[in-house]
C-alpha cells in the first residue's frame, strides 16, 4: 500500500478515497497501463487521471502575493492557500509559508513542506537580506538613511535596536530598504518612527532571489539552483 499512502500525503485524498481511485483505474503509468497499490514504480511514472503526480516532499514554491489575502491556513478572507490547488492544502508534511506578509504587503512569499529548510531561511544566522519597495505618504526627511544604517534605531516597545538595514532612494516618496531581521510589521515601524507612514509596500526580492516577471497572484515551483539563490547577496 506504499503508493497508497504516497498519494494520499500529497493531498490527493484519504487512504481510503486513494484506495477508491485503484480501484476505480483513474492510477495509471505515462502510457495509460493501470497501476495497483502494491506496484514498485518511480513517482514520475505516475499519473492521477491522465495527469503527472504532484512532487514529493521537499518543494519550494515562489508566489507573487496579491494584496488582501493573509498568510493563514484560517481567516475570515482570502488566504495564500485559495492561491494554490485545493490538495495542497492536504499535503503531509504540511506547506507553511516561510515567515509571513501581511495583509497589506504584496510580493515574494515562498511556501515548503521542507521544515529543516524553512528554519534555516528563516534564522537569524542566515542573514538573508529581504528587499522592499515602499511608497511613503509624506517627502523622506533626509537623515533616514544614516538612521537606518546606524544600527541605533529602536522601534517603540522594544528592547533592542534594530539591525543596519540599507535605503535606497528612489524618489521622495519612493524607496528600496534592504533588511535583514524580520521583525513584527517592522518596514512600516521604522517608517513610523520617522513620522512618515508607509502606503503602498510590495516585497521584490531574498537574498539573490527576485520574483522577476512573475504576475501577481501567481507561483511557480523553484529548482534548486532557485532555493540556492535565496542565501546568495541581494543583486541590485
């Protein structure tokens, strides 16, 4: 019953309900011949009416987050999963997002049912530089880069100073910031405490990672020259 329960992991279904599938032939091989639970075949070589297997464990998805939608698994709205094909949310081990954009932040998520891989991207040690574009409500006063660079910086509430972190200015309301913690709501908190509120933020890139010209609300799977990338320096 291995195939059995390979399936089933991958959100196709219970163990029972893929048992059903055997059953009713919809398990079959590239050239149609169909397949039986207690067949000894690669995963490429299987098919679930007609089309390939999803991957196994261990994959890595990039998507473009579209704005209004949360990185939750249950919410009153729209949630990253809607975005995905309905088994993934099934999938065991589980497909988490990698850290979190909140609702009003667009841009590069990634999502893995790796857990050794998505706490290493997300350690501290990593020191992955995640890059954001923002749009400011009010005409940068000037001295933020210096502030932002100093490693001085200290949100309210908080106890310890900010990490350097990089800005880039691109207009003077428009901006590019370049951090490396990933602290609670923390590019609109370092905005706020200039006495500027972030209005539009979207997030292009991690580490050498960048969504490039993925559309917005899209994914696509990642290679593993891809996830390599992600613990690369920033380019541009």
């Amino acid at each position: 019953m291995r195939l059995v329960r390979l399936i089933a992991n991958l959100g196709y279904g219970s163990r029972k309900e893929v048992a059903w599938m055997f059953r009713e032939g919809r398990v079959t091989d590239p050239d149609g011949e169909v397949l039986y639970a207690d067949d000894k075949v690669d995963h490429s070589q299987i098919r679930i009416d007609g089309e390939p297997l999803d991957p196994p464990t261990g994959i890595v998805l990039m998507m473009n987050k579209p704005l209004g939608v949360t990185c939750s698994r249950k919410d009153q709205g729209r949630v990253v999963y809607d975005l995905l094909p309905p088994r993934y949310r099934s999938r065991d081990p589980a497909l988490s997002t990698v850290g979190r954009l909140d609702r009003d932040t667009s841009g590069l998520l990634l999502l893995t049912d790796d857990g050794a891989l998505l706490h290493r991207i997300i350690s501290p040690r990593a020191n992955i530089a995640k890059i954001y574009e923002a749009t400011l409500a009010q005409d940068l006063r000037g001295d933020e880069q210096a502030l932002f660079a100093s490693g001085t910086l200290m949100l309210e509430s908080e106890t310890t100073p900010l990490l350097p972190a990089t800005l880039e200015v691109l207009a003077p309301r428009s901006v590019r910031l370049s951090i490396t913690e990933g602290r609670y709501h923390q590019v609109r908190r370092m905005f706020a405490a200039t006495s500027n509120r972030v209005d539009a933020l979207h997030r292009a890139a991690m580490g050498g990672l960048q969504l490039d010209d993925l559309p917005m609300g899209q994914w696509r799977m990642l290679d593993a020259d891809e996830i390599a990338r992600i613990f690369t320096p920033a380019v541009g």
